[in-house]
C-alpha cells in the first residue's frame, strides 16, 4: 500500500506506568533516544498531570525532541489536565496534546456515573479547549482525542460516530480508536474501525490502541492498518498494563511481510528487544515472537529437515523472515528431543566442528532418540558423546587385536571374528592394501569403493588425534558402506576404519 504507516510508540506512557519500578528522568531519556534511534515518528512521553515527576519528564524529553518528532502528552478532558499537559510539551516543534473519554455504555454508566449527552458535551468542550490552548503556544500543535473502551462500543457506535464528527469540528485531526480491553473477535473491532473511518473526512487520521489482553493485539492492529488506520500505537517489548499492549516489533515485521513500507530500523529490533528487557525487569518470553530465546528453535524432526534444507535461503521452510533481519546474529536452533531425527544430529554434530554424514546421522538416531526419551531434549555434549562412541568405535562379530609392520610390505593383522582368533601375515603396498589381503585370506574379502585420509591438527578431537581415516565399502546389495576411525597412527587408523566397516556390513 502507498500509505506508510505511522509509528506512535507509547512505552514511556502506557509502557513506563505498567512497571514495578518506573523510570527515572535518566532511563526515560535513555529510551526516548532508543526510540529516536529507531526511527517512531511520535512519542508519547507521559501523562504530565499525574506528578510533578511526570511533568519534568515530559517537558525535558520535549526539549531534546528531534524537529520531526511528534510529542504527545496525555489529560484527561479536564482543564487542569490540559494545560499542564501542554505546558510540558510546548517546548518540542510537533507538539500534540491527547485527550480522552470512555463512550461505552458500560463505562459511562458505571465508571463515569454519566448519561451519552454528558460525555459527548465533555468530549467537545475538552477538544474544543484543547485547540484553543495548543495553538497559542504552537500554529503545528495538534488534537488527538481517544475514545477510550471504543472495542466496547459496538451496541452504541452510531452514538460514538456522530459525537466523533463533532469532536473533529471541535478541532481534533487525529481520531484514536483503542481496543482498551481486549474481550472478542478481531473482525468485530476491525469492522468497528472501518466504519469510523468511513464516517470522518479522509484528511483525519485514525490511529489504533489495542491492549492484549487475549493475545491478539498485533492481528486487531495490522488488520485494523488495512482497515484505514494510519496511526498505529504500539510499545517496546508489548510493554503495558495488564497483558501489555501491541508489540511494535511484530507489527513492523507482520506489515514488512505484506509488502508495506515501513519507516523503522529493522534491524535494530533485537538489539533493542535485550536493551529494554533488561531495563524494565520485565523478561522476554522464551516462545515470544522474533526475539524470543526459543523464537527460532525447531525440535521436530520435520520441522528441522525442512529448516536445515532452506537454511541459507532468504525465506525459511520454518521461519517468518531472515534472523538478520532483525539484527539477531543467531540462526535457527536446532534441539534434539524423542521428536527429532537424522537432520537434527547432523546439524548438531557438524555445528559442534565433527565430520559425519547423513548415514552416521542416520545410524546414530535410534540410540539418541532412546537417550531423549528419558531426559527430554538432549544437550549436545551427550549427542557428542554418542557420536564417539559408536561411529569411532562400531561393536561387531569383528574385534581387532592389532595390526604391526614386521618389513618393507609386509604386515602382520591379528584379530577375532567372534570366537574365532586370526593371526596372519600379508603384503600390501601399504597399510589398507595389506589389510585387505590379510582378510580376503581369513575368508573375508571386502569391495573397497573409496578411502580417504586427513591430518587432524589436534583441536577437533583432543590432544593426540593427528589423523582420520574414512572407508566406503561396498556390500553383496551394492550398498556404500562409510566408516571412520580415528589414531594417533596413520596405519591404525586406516585399520581401525576398516573393521568398523566390516562390524557395519555385519550388524
């Protein structure tokens, strides 16, 4: 859509007044300049009439305010309210004093103990007021007026309409329409929002405020953007009363990925996701959306085939965007679980720095599923260990004693084929050749398809681990059987790869 959207973040507001511990002058400043950094196009700084504290905050954060920056400061439709909220922010270019009023049945007749007529006569007065008093200050200053429970107001929205056009006359430009608490559907307040903006000049701006109360103030705010509102209020982290409000990251990202431009730095989104969580003690879910810990992490066996297969690809198999786009550096985990499968050690082996192919990962499965099954997700040091244990050293009728030079070509293999014991002697031009001969004449010839053979430089497998070998046999069935072993001894290691192949055909 050609419409950009217009980021109102209200976590030095809504966000701050949720907290334990408030911010001070200090930390609110920190977060003011976050929010700069970011690129909000307004900031609602305080509620000035609440203290004197408040008040300082606002007038301060109005001081340093960029000349682009909308700064908005809350009253109540009450004189007193007003002016001391305009007072604060007279300071900033884009001043905008935000007035509200509840028009729900409910809230009007059991919280405000007044009849419609007395709440719309406020509410014009306050505006009226308002716009009166911001522009002796301020020829740019603005009125925004909210209809506070407005997702409540759905039996009595001709009511709310008609006393909206008149609070536009009175001078308001940007009509705000929170979801105050959330209770039903998204489609019945979106419908809501849309016909408000039908009902008001097309130069009125209408915002959103959604609480989330049920976990669905990111949808009501994206679909009510599609809807007609162009003022979207969010907050870091969801920061807010309650269940907190709409999540200002997932909204950005939800209209990225339909294909709206919008005006935030994306990639500063997890860098500041850890700032605030740290300053407002208030700790990132673990499956939080985007910037949770867990955000990212796949435990099933499809889910991790699908990942690993689209892993360097710009849209995942499993995942709503690219991690850098939001600056996380971390990639998609992968955890292993009874759940899991062959994809899931292979990636947690070669991420850990070993060499192993989908048929060892294939092979060691069973053994590390069994293992999960009676811790849960299984740490990495255990698949590790699992690893070692049964590729580098394979269990078969097959058991190798030792294997010695005794001349120039000449070998000597002794071992047991179950309870049978071997001693021979045979040339070979080398170590594999030789012990192939020894046991094409123990009766047991085997289809050499490949071998390889790698100097190790001790940092993978441990002090002393200098080489590896890795043999591909071929079986009666013309399968490739690969099998790897590892020695300070190159010879021992070709000789070590090869019994662990026969124990493999065999098994």
């Amino acid at each position: 859509m050609a419409r950009q959207p217009f980021f109102y973040d209200i976590t030095l507001r809504d966000g701050n007044q949720s907290l334990k511990k408030p911010w001070n002058l200090k930390e609110k400043e920190f977060v003011f300049n976050k929010l700069v950094d970011f690129g909000v196009q307004a900031i609602e700084a305080g509620f000035p009439a609440a203290s004197e504290m408040d008040f300082e905050a606002v007038q301060h954060l109005s001081r340093i305010a960029p000349e682009n920056l909308v700064i908005s400061g809350l009253a109540r439709a009450v004189e007193h309210d007003i002016t001391t909220a305009i007072e604060a922010i007279a300071p900033c270019k884009k001043p905008r004093l935000h007035t509200f009023i509840a028009m729900s049945p409910f809230n009007m007749k059991y919280v405000l103990n007044k009849t419609p007529q007395q709440v719309r006569d406020i509410a014009i007065e306050a505006v009226t007021f308002a716009k009166e008093q911001i522009k002796k200050i301020n020829q740019n200053g603005e009125v925004q007026f909210s209809v506070e429970h407005f997702g409540d107001c759905s039996e009595n929205l001709p009511f709310v309409i008609d006393t909206l056009q008149e609070v536009v006359k009175a001078g308001a430009t940007v009509i705000n329409l929170p979801n105050t608490v959330e209770r039903t559907r998204i489609k019945t307040f979106v419908d809501m929002v849309e016909q408000v903006y039908d009902a008001l000049p097309k130069d009125i701006i209408i915002a959103v405020h959604c609480h989330n109360d049920l976990g669905m103030a990111t949808a009501a705010t994206v679909e009510s953007y599609f809807a007609g509102a162009t003022q979207l209020e969010c907050g870091l982290n969801g920061l807010g009363e309650r269940a907190g409000n709409t999540n200002i990251y997932e909204v950005a990202i939800a209209l990225h990925n339909s294909g709206v431009e919008v005006p935030l730095k994306l990639k500063e989104i997890y860098e500041l996701a850890l700032t605030i969580a740290d300053m407002s003690k208030v700790p990132i879910p673990e499956k939080a959306p985007l910037i949770g810990p867990e955000a990212l992490a796949h435990r099933s066996g499809i889910h991790q085939d699908g990942a690993v297969k689209t892993k360097d690809m710009e849209k995942g198999a499993y995942r709503p965007i690219h991690p850098t786009l939001i600056g996380r550096k971390d990639d998609e985990k992968i955890g292993f679980t009874s759940q899991s499968g062959k994809t899931a050690i292979f990636e947690i082996i070669s991420d850990a720095g070993y060499p192993i192919t989908i048929q060892e990962a294939v092979r060691i499965t069973p053994i590390v599923k069994e293992a999960a099954e009676k811790v849960g997700e299984l740490p990495a040091r255990n698949i590790i260990d699992i690893y070692f244990n049964e590729v580098f050293n394979v269990k078969g009728d097959f058991k190798l004693v030792a294997f010695e030079k005794l001349a120039e070509n000449l070998f000597n293999l002794k071992f047991f084929h179950k309870t049978e014991f071997f001693d021979m002697n045979a040339q070979g031009n080398g170590p594999v050749d030789a012990c192939l001969s020894a046991l094409k004449q123990a009766g047991f010839p085997q289809k050499l398809v490949d071998y390889e053979q790698y100097a190790l430089d001790g940092q993978i497998f441990g002090a002393g681990a200098t080489a590896m070998t890795v043999i591909h046999f071929e079986d009666l069935e013309g399968r490739t059987i690969i099998a790897r072993a590892k020695d300070e001894s190159t010879s021992k290691a070709n000789v070590k790869a090869i019994f662990n192949g026969l124990n493999l055909m065999n098994n």
